[in-house]
C-alpha cells in the first residue's frame, strides 16, 4: 500500500482525498496480484466515511429544540444502578436503568454504535462483542451485570492503525455485502480463534474426548453459525478466519471464460447440440 | 420489560432469602432466557437477584464422579477435561445447543431451567395455560409440529427444549439445590422436570426462592459408548426436532445396560425405560437397536403436525445407538 | 483495456464496515431524541373497540401515547390507509399507521408510545390495552384459491396457440402442484427512522432502497413541498425489496416527531419486521406440460395463485418468464391473486421469478423422467433462440455456453439418470439443475459529477447500497472514464440532495445508475474538450466528444494518444478550479427492438441423510451470462447470496400463520430459520461475459437476483435425484423425507 501512496501523492490531494485514500487501502488490488492485506493501515482516528455523515449528523445537531417541544413529566432513571467497566480499554462509569443491557448501553448511550441490533432476542449474534475476552451477546448481558468487566466492541479490534487481521482479511474475502452483521461477526471470530486455541470442542468435532486439533472449514463454519448473516457472505467470511488463523490464502472461486474456450464450446455446441 | 429492582448477590444465602421473600423475584444467571422472556413481557419480575458472582461455578471430582457448579457456564462445562474424558455425552449434548456466544453466558442451572420455545408461549396476544393459566392452549389444535408427542395434557402439548438435560437424564444426574432456609436437598434429575398435567406453569419441582447450586454427576461406565444425535431444521443454532441421548455399556458384543432419553418430544427428557430394558442383555446389534427404537415410541401420542417425530424419533434412536457402539 | 471494470476490487466501503464506523438508519444522533415503540393489534380483522392508553401514559417516562383517536390525519385524503401509487404520477395513497379504527390484519400497529427512552417506551408500549370487535376473517390462500382473479393492472393474460387442445393431444404430459410457504425478507438490519422537524422542513434518516420515493411519500403525507424533506440512508444493513416501498413506520416517525417537536427515533423490532413490509406471498402453482416424445415442448399451461392484501393488489407476476423462457407454440401462464387479511405481499428477492420458475424448472425435471432423456439436454432441446413471447431476438444470450460448460465444470456427464444410484456412505447423492432468468432492466437515472482540476472527483446518485457494491462500482465506472484512479474518486448516494436514481431492485443499478455515471463522465470530458478547444493550437481540434478520452489528467485523442492535452492547463486557462455536470441517462430506443435478459444455468449437489431426512447442500456452481461483469468480485458474492437465498427457500424458510387467529407465529429468527454458517458449502461462480451492445452503453446486465432464480428447483430437483422423492412443497424440511 504504501508504494501506492507514494505514486498518487505526486497529485495534490485534499484532506478529503487524503482521508479517502486511506480508506481504500485494498484499491492497489486491482488489476494486481492478489495480496496481502494483514497489517494494512486504517485512517487514523476517523475514516472518510464517517465524516461524510458526521456532517449530516452535526448539521441535525446544530437544530436548537423547538419551543413547544414536548418532554416526559418525570423522565428520571428508574431502578438506576452505578456501573464502572472497560470499554475498548476506557474506564467508563454509568448510570443506567435496571432495564438496559449492554447492546443499548453502548448504542444509545455511548454513541458507541458500531456494534448492532438485529434481533434484540439472543436468534442472530449481530450484537455479540467480548467480555473479559470472550464472546457473547450484548442484546443478552445487562450493563448492570458488568461491575468491573471489560468489553471490547468492533471499533476496539484494530490496534491504533492497524486493522485487526481479521478485519484485513474480512475486507479481503469479501467476508460481507451490506455490512450489518460483520461486527459481531468479528467479534465472534476473535473469540471464536481464542476458543480454538484453547482446544474446545465444537458440534461437529469427531471425538470430543480426544484432545482437539484441527480447525477444519466444518469447523469453522459450525463455530461461527451462531452469526446470521442474511447476505448470505459465509464462503467469504470462512476464507477470511481460515486465512487469519493459518496465513493460508484460499483459492478463488470465481472466474471469467477466456475467449479461447468460449470460442471452443461453441464450435462444439455447433457441432453436436447435447452437453 | 418492566421495571425491576436489581441486586447483585455475593452469597448464596443472601440470593436465595432475597428471592424467596418476594414473589415476583427471580434470579439472574446468564440471563440468555430469562431477559429474552421478560422482553418478550412473558416473564414478569420485579427483582432480579444476580447470582453470577457466587462461586458456584466450579467443576470437581466428588463421590466418585464430578460436581459441576451450576453457574458454571454451557462451555467451560462441556470442555472441562473431567467432561470430555468421563462424560462426553454431556460435552456432546451441550455443544449441540444454541451457539458460541450464548455456550459462554449460559449457565448449567439456568440451562436445566429454560422454558419452552412453544409459539404461543412467547406471544402474549395468544392463549396459553403455561404463561397465563386458564387462558387455554394454543398449540393443542393450532400449530403442534414442534411440539410434544409424549406425556402431555389437554392442558398444554409443550416440550422442554434443552439438550444439556437429555444427556443429564441419561447420565443418572442428581440436582443440588439450596432452600431460603439455608436446607440442602437434592433431586434426581429425572425428577426435576414435570409433566404438563393441570399445572402447566411449573416446569419443575423446584420451589420458589430454591437455588440450584450443583449437578452432580455418579461415576459411570458410558464413556466409551454413548452418542448425542440431534435433528434440527437447519444445520446449527436451532432447537432440536428430535434428539436423542444414548449411552450404551457393553459387554463384548452385548449390552450390559443401556440408557435411551428422548429430547424434543415432551415436556421433559423422555427416558425410554422400555428402550433401555429392550437392550439390556441384547447383542449391540441394528437389528436389537430397530426393536428399542420401535420400544421408545411405543407409546408416542402425535398431535396434528408431528406425527413425523414418531418414526424419525425411532430412526434417531437406532442411528445414536449404532454411533454409541461404534457400529457407524 | 479497460484499467478497472472487469477487475477485482475490494469495496471502497469496507473500512467503514469493518471498523463499525458504518452508520446505518437508527444511528444517526439527534439533539433531544425521543424513542417511540409500536403497539401491535391482536386480531386480523375489525374495528378497534376501545384502546386505553391511561396506563401507558402514566409510565414513567412517557411523553405520548399516539392511537388512532389521537393522530391527526395524514395524507392527502382522510381515512386512506391504504394503495400505494402504482407510477409516479399516481397520488400515494400507501398504509399508513393510526388512521382510523379499522384493522387489516394481524398485529397492525395500533398505538405508538413516546418517551424519553428506548427503555421506557418499550416498557410502556405493554400497557396500552385494546379491545376489538372482531369479524370473520380469512388469512388461507388455500381456502380463497378459487376466487383468485387477475391483477386489474394490465392487460389480462391471453394465451398463444392453443394450449388445451396441445396438451390434450401431447405424447407425454406432466401434471402437477406446487406450493411455497409466505417467506419473510429478514434483513439483518431492522428497519428504522429518526425523524427531526426544522419548522416545515423534515430530514429523516432511514433504511430505503430508493430515498426518492420515501420522499415523496412523507411530503405527501404531510401535505409539504417535495423540497422540504430530506431522506438519507446511506449505509443499508440489507433489504431484499423489504425498503422497495415507503413502510409505515417512516410516516409514523415523523408524524411524532412533529407532533411533539422534537427528533423521535422508531427501530422495528423483529417481530414487528414481519407485518411491517410485505412478504413473499403464499404461493400455489399448476403446472401442466405437453411434450413429443424427441422432447419438443408442445404445450405449457402455468397457473398461479398467491395471496394479496384486501386493501392493495400486489402481483407478483409469479409466471412472467415462464413466457419466454423456452420455445413453445402453445401456452397459458396467468398470475392470479386472491385477497387475505394480512399485510400486502411485496417484492422479494428474485420476486416472481424464483418462485415461478421454482415450478416450471421442478416440472421440466418431471418432464425430462418422463421421457427418459437428460434433464440438461431437454433444455437444449427447447432452447428459444428468440424471445418466444415477442419473437424478438435477444439482444445477447449466451444460455447454451452457460448449460455447457457449468455441466463440463460440475462433471455432469457422470451423473447417473436413476435416482437414488449414487452414494457417499450411508448418505444419498443427488444432483439438479436448473435455468435461471431475469430481464436485463434499466431506468431513468441520474448522477452529478464534480472534476477537479487536480484529477479528484466527487461523484453523487441517490441510488442505495443494500450490500451489492454500489458504492464499489460507480467508483470504478467513474475513475474508468475520467480517466484517473479509483482513490481520487469520492461517490456518495442515499440522499435526496442528490440526483434522482431509481429503487435498488430488480438488478438494475449498475446498468441505470452506472450508465448516469458513465454518462456524467463522458459529459465531463465533452466539456473539456469545447474548453480546450477554445484554444486555437489545441491538438484536438476537429475532434468530436466520442473521439476523446480521458487519461491520467490528460484528454487524448483515442486512435491517436499522442494529440492531448493536459487537463489541469486547460481548466487553469479558463479560471476553472472544477467543472460540473450532471448527465440523466434513460433506456435507448433501440432496446424495444430487442428481448434484454440475463441468464444463467445452476448446478447443485446435494447429499441427503435417508433415515434423518437432513439435506445438506454440498456444492452449487453458478454460470451467469449477464453481460459484463464490472466487478467480478462482488458479483461472486451476489452470486454466492442468490445460492444461500436459495437454500434457504428450498430447506428451511417459512413463515407460519395460525389461521384461527390469523397471525404470524414465527415472526422471530428461532422459529423462521434462514440459513446459518453451517449450511452453506462451496459455491462457485463462472461468468460468461457477453458483449452486448443493445442493453446499454456499459453492456451490463443486472446479477443480484438471476443468481437466485433457478436455485430452489435445482435443490428439489437434486432431492428427488438423491431419494427418488419428488417434494413439490417448499421448505423441504427432515420430516417431508422421511
Ligand atoms: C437463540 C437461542 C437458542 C438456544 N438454543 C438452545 C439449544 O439449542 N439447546 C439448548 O439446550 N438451549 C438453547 N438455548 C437456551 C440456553 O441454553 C438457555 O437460555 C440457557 O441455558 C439459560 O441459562 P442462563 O444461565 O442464561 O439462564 P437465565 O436466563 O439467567 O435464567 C433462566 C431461568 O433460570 C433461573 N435460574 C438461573 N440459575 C438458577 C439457579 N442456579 N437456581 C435456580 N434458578 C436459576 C432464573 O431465575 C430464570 O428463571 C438457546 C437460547 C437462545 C437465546
Ligand atoms: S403448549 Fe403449553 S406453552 Fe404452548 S400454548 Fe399450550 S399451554 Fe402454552
Ligand atoms: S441482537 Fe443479539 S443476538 Fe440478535
Ligand atoms: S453482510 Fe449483510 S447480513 Fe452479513
């Protein structure tokens, strides 16, 4: 990538420009050998993304309340409980209704809305994220259950300006379409990897008894069907986690037809009009 | 989900008083089920009682077999090499259930205290005796093809959902658990879930304010031959169809004894005495397998829509015998 | 050559989606945000009797509770809930919530509570209590199957031939009924909005596919200037055609958030996704088939029947391609609906098409047993050179290359006709295919771009990216034309600020949106070229537009590259730091001479446990012909939806309703199963790229749902491969098999 910045950098960029070049480090793929991505760099703190509807954000946000504006009688907390936790590595103490769990506390109070809500019921892991390190599902976990605990969610993955080489490899394998359920999806892979690591079984491990040894696909794909993702990127997002956890890249599994066999089928076709 | 008042308990006795001296309370494991209900406005309490930090979630060898907490999670549990080694139908049993994330916050007590998934349970616009008694039962002439096809009541034709407790049930468990009076007592595991009956809305046989504190486990002989089976409508992270624990001890070619417990067929594990006396003495053979199967489901009553439970609970039945004796 | 389209590239947005920085509609912050929870009804048809809120609105927290009795009218006719335009010069009558007493169907929002949080709202949304009278309904497709009638939009079906008297006459016949559960969309992102008010003027973000009509919908619903609203939705955590139509929520939103003044956030919960945008339709099929017996089709006569609302006809013009998929002389396939009381069915990924062809594609595998001949041969015998319905010829179709060489690929020389013959163990191997269809679409559609002097651009459509790449490919269309690199290019969509695009459905983007673009582009370089014509040396003096090319800052003569001048110098001449053009392409008259479809052919493997009845889906190879691939990448990834998508019909998916009550009692993702991670396998994908100069001027046709369509026959058809049972009821689910 770097190489790839040097040669645009000649051009005058904007900050915009800047920042967007940045945001595609995985641009110099095309028409190139594949590569790889592990290690690729992240926009610094905000990617470009994020600033094109931070404007539409701030814009709403400069709105002063209108006269009129109609509020709760008595809005205060009920049932407020005092949590002090982690997040991404930040202290953080809350004051938070009984009632929420960890999916609003950081959605709704955070601003923390990286990680997702697809079912609020336990039935899709987009919402999972990493307690003391392990994976589980914040729509699930009470905020108040979580004294002392520490969390990491989809935007603690990366390490300063590095993606996380399973957000690397994500965005390599095209391991997502609409992007909603990658979060937790990555959430989950750590914390899936870390589970393997430490030799647990899974559903479709032969003999549990024996000591555990091989990630295969199988098992990956079982080990991470507790995310649903409803574009259906599986293939992709089990090439991505193979890839992260042996460095082993995994073949396409596309292709276009070259003229020459086009061209033979054809004359085939032609000739002899069964398959 | 309404308001509650939410406390954290730091010992058992404190949690289990708190409980039992309000009605409406309940206590918080992994809360995977119970904050799904109360979201749902099916589960009801003022009080939440959270007992995740009592230390209750050990794992030890006791009287010749193994005591595992019951706060200790799904996952931890089914990997704990005391399982793995002595109790692999257990190991296989829980990590056939639900999914990763849910495996590391669910707890074995709050497992063993799952409700069921039955539709009209989770809807409160619909009638059902177990949420609301006397409202009547949806599912009896509605849609029963995930329901039960044993033990039930007019009442309710519900079924117990977990696998954690099918191999529980085939493993002879016994349920530790501790009154508000600070009493321990101790149920059988197959005494702990009830059958539907007029009082749909028990479960089980714990009373009010009662913490589970232990699953106790006996020594047993099935390490080497036992098999979970679990057939579901899609490949993973759903609830089973039908599923079946069996553990075989064999003598040679012969069954010394067998244990058969059906999941997903009532309002309980259903333990197939019939099967397991089928086998007992019987070469592990299909064909002895066929005739236990065919045992096991004697007695099955089916609904509207699963009367296909019953042949493909005796096709599960011989299938997780052959994987128990290692004849597949 | 072109330097990026038809080569891979990684997303441009997939930073943003890895990081979490990606917002999606119930993201956005709002000053002072109030958070409204929708009240469900419990019966499926009536009037509400009484609704008391007293106890809602004693909760704390609590700012309003909205019902019927309470919320002002809304839209351009009192007491219309209901019919959505049918074209754009149609006034928008579509459901909206809390409009009077009446009740359509089961759970339809009957109340909204407002409070101060999420919490809060959710909490007393449980007290608010309603009473109904109710009325006899019906919500069985089955049991108003026989007064189904056709759609009264357009002109009712008319057979060609004589397909009675053919079928009466054929050698061979195959006869039977097909029927597909009502499916649910499930996006993995619940639909939601955040409404604030400035005045008269509404900015509203929410999940669309098409921010334009979400637009018109709330300013007519308000009865404010079109200018006034503001509709973003940037990042959509898929749809599938569940954001194709303005929902109700959008409306309900907003309403709140004017009545109280203030932002209001509403997010559906799951089980309110499931009565709150349309389904795939409950979906019966007679298929009859008359054939010689050389396999030469002689007669098909398809019949439909699927439900819609009794407020709003949907067709889903389930038997469309059965038309012009083969050559046949005679032939019947009407599409007929019947009113239930449930929500109005809508489009559905790969509408019509998938569950039509899912029919007409198991029927031709019963045809092919029939006569003993292969089932990939019997589609080559009725192979439709032109567009059988038309008698045009298409403009490009490459069917008979995708047949072949997905079998070369699949190995299908080796499959054994007898079902039940081949074997992995104990498990039974079956292998099916099937065609797969879609018409090569295009709209109107515009786009904006700004060029720099300094070779960035900044590119904008409000088009939507559900998940197929939009974002990906209009930036390499554009840094393709304008001649410099795809990292200078900054494309935006999902904003009525910007140029009008057309829904994200029926796979038309690329080739809508795309043409804006390209269009937008060769504009730019048009400009440039009168500019640097001004100069009296210009070197390219004479030259017209389509002469020019732009290059890595320089505009060049394309046969003469060494003509050119350098961008920035001629920009910089005329004071110019940017030039702007906006360009609206439109379908070209010469595509009415022609039939424009993509096709593809699908082959899958399946392995069926007998005694257990579970189907695994071991292997699905794709081979597409739609014209040019821009990126081959994310079309792979289309392609690898359509096949979970279809798994997913064929095995697992249904939507249950309890018709004494006439409810949904599956509107969760526990008891409505889409396929996990566990059961995809390998898929693949082959392209077979056609050069088609008719379609539009990139040669596109569209992917996203043509990798669908054929999908769950080729899963039944490899079934009954596999076990010899032929399953003519979708899902296929273990007790169907046993
Ligand atoms: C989507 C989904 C899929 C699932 N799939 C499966 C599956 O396939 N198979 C399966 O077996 N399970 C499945 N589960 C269920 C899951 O395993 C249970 O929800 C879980 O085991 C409950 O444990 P918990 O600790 O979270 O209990 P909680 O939700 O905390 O508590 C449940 C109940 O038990 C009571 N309780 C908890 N601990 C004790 C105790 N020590 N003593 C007395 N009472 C106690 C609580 O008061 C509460 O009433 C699934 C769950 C979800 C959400
Ligand atoms: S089966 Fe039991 S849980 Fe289900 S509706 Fe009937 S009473 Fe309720
Ligand atoms: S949102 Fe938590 S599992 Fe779906
Ligand atoms: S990427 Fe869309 S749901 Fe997974």
């Amino acid at each position: 990538m770097k190489d790839d910045l040097d040669e645009t950098s000649g051009a005058e960029l904007s900050a915009d420009e800047e920042a967007l070049l940045r945001e595609m480090p995985t641009l110099g793929e095309v028409g190139q050998a594949r590569r790889t991505f592990l290690g690729q760099t992240l926009a610094g703190s905000m990617g470009l993304f994020a600033l094109m509807l931070m404007e539409k954000e701030q814009a709403l946000a400069a709105l002063a309340a209108e006269p009129g504006a109609v509020f709760a009688a008595a809005p205060a907390l009920e049932n407020p409980v005092r949590v002090a936790l982690k997040v991404n590595g930040a202290a953080k103490t809350l004051e938070v209704d009984s009632r929420t769990v960890l999916l609003d506390a950081l959605r709704e109070r955070l601003e923390m809305t990286g990680t997702k809500k697809g079912c609020d019921q336990g039935q899709c892991g987009a919402c999972t994220v990493l307690v003391d390190g392990r994976r589980v599902l914040s729509c699930l976990t009470l905020a108040a259950t979580l004294e002392g605990r520490e969390v990491t969610t989809v935007e603690g993955l990366a390490r300063g300006e590095e993606l996380h080489p399973l957000q690397a490899a994500f965005i390599k394998y095209d391991g997502f379409q609409c992007g909603y359920c990658t979060p937790g999806q990555l959430c989950s892979a750590v914390g899936m990897l870390e589970e393997a690591k430490r030799g647990d079984v899974s559903h479709v491990t032969e003999d549990v008894t024996a000591p555990f040894k091989q990630l295969s696909d199988d098992e990956i794909r079982e080990r991470m069907s507790g995310n649903i993702c409803r574009c259906g990127a599986y293939p992709g997002i089990v090439a991505a986690i193979r890839e992260a956890h042996t460095g082993r890249e995994s073949a396409r599994t596309w292709r276009f037809v070259e003229e020459e066999e086009l061209a033979r089928v054809r004359k085939e076709l032609e000739a002899d009009e069964t398959v | 989900m309404r308001p509650f008042k939410y406390t954290r308990a730091s010992d058992a006795a404190v949690a289990a008083g708190a409980v039992a001296a309000n009605p409406n309370a309940k206590f918080l494991a992994g809360g995977t089920n119970i904050l799904d209900l109360m979201k749902e406005d099916v589960e009801r309490p003022n009080e939440l009682v959270d007992v995740n930090r009592l230390k209750l979630s050990e794992i030890k060898e006791a009287r010749g077999g193994v005591s595992i907490g019951a706060l200790a999670k799904n996952s931890d549990t089914a990997n704990h090499p005391l399982i793995r080694r002595n109790y692999p139908l257990l190991t296989q049993a829980i990590v056939a259930g639900a999914s990763g994330q849910l495996r590391n916050m669910a707890t074995n007590g709050g497992n063993l205290m799952q409700r069921t998934r039955c539709q009209y349970f989770y809807d409160t616009a619909m009638p059902c005796n177990k949420r609301e008694p006397g409202t009547g039962c949806g599912a009896l002439e509605g849609l029963n093809r995930i329901h039960a096809i044993f033990g039930w009541s007019d009442k309710c034709v519900a079924t117990y959902p977990g696998d954690m407790a099918n191999a529980l049930y085939a493993l002879d468990a016994v349920v530790r658990v501790r009154g508000s009076n600070g009493k321990e007592r101790t149920i059988p595991v197959n005494d702990f879930h009830r059958l539907p009956g007029d009082t749909p809305e028990k479960d089980n046989n714990l009373a009010h304010g009662e913490l589970i504190t232990a699953i106790e486990l006996p020594k047993s002989n099935f390490a080497k031959n036992s098999y979970y089976l679990k057939v579901r409508d899609r490949a993973s992270y759903a609830f089973a169809l039908v599923a079946v624990a069996a553990a075989l001890e064999l003598d040679g070619g012969n069954v010394r004894q067998a244990r058969v417990v059906l999941g997903g067929v009532a309002h309980k594990p259903w333990r197939s005495a019939e099967a397991e006396a089928a086998l007992a003495g019987r070469p592990a053979s299909e064909e002895s397998f066929r005739r236990a199967a065919e045992a096991a489901l004697a007695g099955a009553k089916p609904l509207a829509h699963n009367a296909y439970k019953v042949e493909l609970g005796k096709r599960a039945v011989v299938r997780a015998l052959m994987r128990a004796a290692r004849l597949v | 050559m072109p330097r990026y389209i038809g080569k891979e590239m990684s997303r441009v947005d997939g930073v943003a989606k890895v990081t979490g920085r990606a917002k999606y509609a119930a993201e956005f912050r709002a000053p002072n945000l109030a958070y409204g929870f929708i009240v469900l009804g419990s019966v499926a048809k009536g009037t509400i009797k009484s609704i008391d809120t007293s106890e809602a609105e004693r909760a704390p927290g609590v700012v309003r509770v909205f019902t019927h009795l309470n919320t002002p009218k809304l839209g351009p006719k009192a007491n219309t809930e209901y019919a959505p335009p049918r074209n754009a010069r149609e006034q928008d009558k579509s459901f909206r919530a809390l409009q009077s007493d009446r009740i359509y169907f089961n759970a339809q929002p009957v109340a909204l509570v407002v409070a101060e949080s999420y919490e809060q709202a959710r909490y007393a949304a449980r007290l608010v209590k309603a009473t109904y009278d109710a009325e006899k309904h019906t919500t069985d497709t089955e049991a108003v199957r026989e007064s189904a009638r056709s759609p009264s939009q357009g002109p009712p079906p008319k057979p060609r031939g004589n397909p009675e008297e053919a079928l009466k006459t054929a050698a061979v016949k195959v006869e039977a009924e097909y029927r597909i559960a009502m499916e649910h969309h499930n996006p993995m992102e619940p639909h939601a909005a955040v409404a604030a008010w400035d005045g008269d003027r509404l900015t509203i973000f929410d999940k669309s596919q098409e921010v334009y009509s979400v637009r018109r919908h709330l300013a007519t619903t308000f009865g404010v200037p079109e200018a006034n609203v503001t509709v973003v939705s940037p990042y959509v955590g898929g749809a599938f055609g569940s954001s194709l139509r303005p929902n109700y929520y959008p409306a309900l939103t907003a309403m709140a958030a004017r009545e109280l003044k203030r932002p209001v956030k509403v997010v559906y919960t799951r089980t309110q996704m499931f009565t709150g945008h349309g389904h795939r339709p409950y979906t019966i099929q007679k298929i009859a088939l008359g054939a010689e017996r050389s396999g030469k089709l002689t007669s098909m006569i398809h019949t439909a029947v699927h439900n819609t609302s009794t407020f709003e006809e949907f067709s889903d013009n389930t038997t469309g391609f059965t038309r012009q998929v083969y050559a046949c002389p005679n032939l019947f396939a009407p599409t007929l609906i019947a009113p239930v009381d449930l929500p109005t069915p809508t489009w559905m990924r790969a509408p019509g098409a998938v569950s039509g062809m899912f029919a007409l594609e198991c029927a031709m595998d019963e045809l092919a047993y029939k006569l003993n001949i292969d089932p990939l041969e019997l589609r080559l015998i009725n192979y439709a050179e032109r567009d059988p319905e038309s008698g045009r010829p298409f403009s490009s179709k490459a069917l008979r290359e995708c047949y072949r060489l997905g079998a070369e690929k699949f190995g299908w020389k080796e499959r054994r006709m007898e079902p039940r013959s081949m074997r992995d163990g104990r498990l039974l191997v079956g292998w099916g295919t099937a065609t797969g269809v879609w018409g090569a679409f295009q709209s109107p559609a515009s786009a904006k771009i700004t060029y720099r002097a300094d070779g960035t651009a900044h590119v904008t459509s409000a088009t939507s990216d559900i998940g197929p790449g939009t974002y990906t490919v209009m930036t390499m269309i554009a840094a393709e034309y304008l001649g410099n690199r795809p990292e200078q290019v900054k494309f935006e969509l999902g904003d009525t600020n910007f140029p009008r695009a057309p829904a994200q459905g029926g796979s038309q983007t690329t080739s809508s949106v795309g043409s804006a673009v390209h269009g937008a582009a060769l504009a730019v370089a048009a400009r440039l070229l009168a500019l640097a014509n001004q100069d009296e040396s210009s070197p390219l003096k004479g030259a017209a537009p389509a002469d020019v090319e732009m290059l890595d800052g320089r505009l060049r003569l394309k046969r003469d590259p060494s003509k050119s001048v350098q961008i920035p110098e001629v920009m910089r001449r005329n004071n110019l730091a940017e030039v702007t053009e906006t360009f609206e392409s439109r379908p070209s008259e010469e595509r009415r001479k022609y039939a424009t479809m993509a096709h593809g052919a699908q082959f899958v493997e399946v392995k069926v446990d007998p005694d257990l009845g579970r189907v695994r889906v071991t292997r699905a190879i794709e081979v597409t012909a739609c014209g040019k691939i821009i990126n081959p990448k994310a079309s792979h990834s289309q392609e690898i939806g359509g096949v979970v998508w279809g798994i997913g019909m064929a095995l697992t998916e249904a939507t249950e309703i309890d018709h004494r009550f006439g409810r949904i009692m599956n509107p969760n993702l526990q008891h409505y199963h889409v396929p996990v991670n566990a059961d995809v396998h390998e898929i693949e994908t082959i392209f077979v790229e056609e050069d088609d100069t008719v379609v539009n001027p990139l040669g596109v046709k569209g992917m996203g749902e043509l990798g669908m369509v054929g999908i769950p026959a080729a899963i039944a058809n490899a079934v009954f491969h596999a076990t010899g049972r032929r399953v003519r009821e979708l899902p296929i689910t273990p007790d169907k098999l046993l």
